[in-house]
C-alpha cells in the first residue's frame, strides 16, 4: 500500500517538475525571441546627408524584421546632436498618455518629414534616435525594446 502511495506521489511529483520546466522554457523563449530581433533589418534614413534650418527633413523607416516595430505617440523620434559623443536634445513632458498610435509591419515602409525651421538645430552632425516597440500593437501602452538609429545628417 505504501508503495503504490509512494509511486503515485512520485508521478505527481514529476508532471508538477515537467511542468515547471516547460513554463520556464516558454519564458526563456519569449525573452530569447524578443532579444534576437535584428536592429539591422530596420533602416531608417534621410533623404540627403545635409540640410539647413529652413529644409524638411524626409526619413523612411523600412522594418525588413519578421515582427511589427510601433512607436510612441509622445516623442516617435528624438534628434541627437554629435558633440563627444552623441546627445539628445532636450524634450518637454509630452503630457498625454504615451501610447502605440503608428506601426510598421514586416516587409513594410513609412516615411514621414520634420520641418527643421520649427526647432532650433546647432550647425552640426545628428541623427535620429527612434524607440522602437517590438511586436506591440496600435493602442497599446508604449515601452522602449530597441532604439533605432538613422544615418548621420549635417544641419548647415
């Protein structure tokens, strides 16, 4: 009796242990699919290499990734001036929610223009810096898994 009692514990005891292993695996999964997304299969890049205050600036960002990229609603993109290094510009509280408003799917292009004469830009090298959401959906709460970069650009 104390046997049977013993092998069924046992029995028990093993699908509870199988289990856990395979719920550990779908999270190392999970984490490991997110983590081999490609930053270059996503390009993002100006119409030109140089521009002045008074210019539009085109980007076109193509997501040749096998995943959705979205961006935020308050700051899509931040604009970084070469010193050192590489800095931001600074950037108000956006005051509204930052949620999912635009997406890329895979094997698709977006473009879209800034109008340099509204922000002062120093005479220098920049980029853009866009924080990307990987496979996040239109609406949702917006959060940074990759930041993407553009070509450089000089401001003239």
């Amino acid at each position: 009796m104390k046997k049977k009692t013993k092998l069924k514990e046992m029995k028990v005891l093993s699908y509870v242990f199988l289990a856990f292993v395979f719920i550990i695996g779908i999270i190392f999964y999970s984490k490991f699919e997110k983590s081999s997304f490609s930053i270059e299969k996503v390009k993002v890049f100006t119409e030109r290499n140089d521009y002045s205050q008074a210019d539009e600036l085109k980007v076109e960002i193509e997501n040749k990734e096998s995943k959705t990229i979205c961006f935020s609603s308050c700051y899509p993109y931040m604009i970084q001036v070469k010193n050192n290094g590489w800095d931001n510009y600074f950037y108000s509280d956006c005051g509204k929610e930052n949620i999912i408003e635009t997406c890329i799917d895979p094997n698709q292009l977006k473009a879209f223009a800034i109008t340099l004469s509204e922000m002062f830009l120093e005479p220098a090298m920049h980029r853009l810096a866009i924080p990307a959401c990987i496979g996040c959906a239109i609406g949702e709460q917006f959060r940074v898994d990759k930041i993407i970069y553009s070509n450089e650009f000089e401001i003239k």
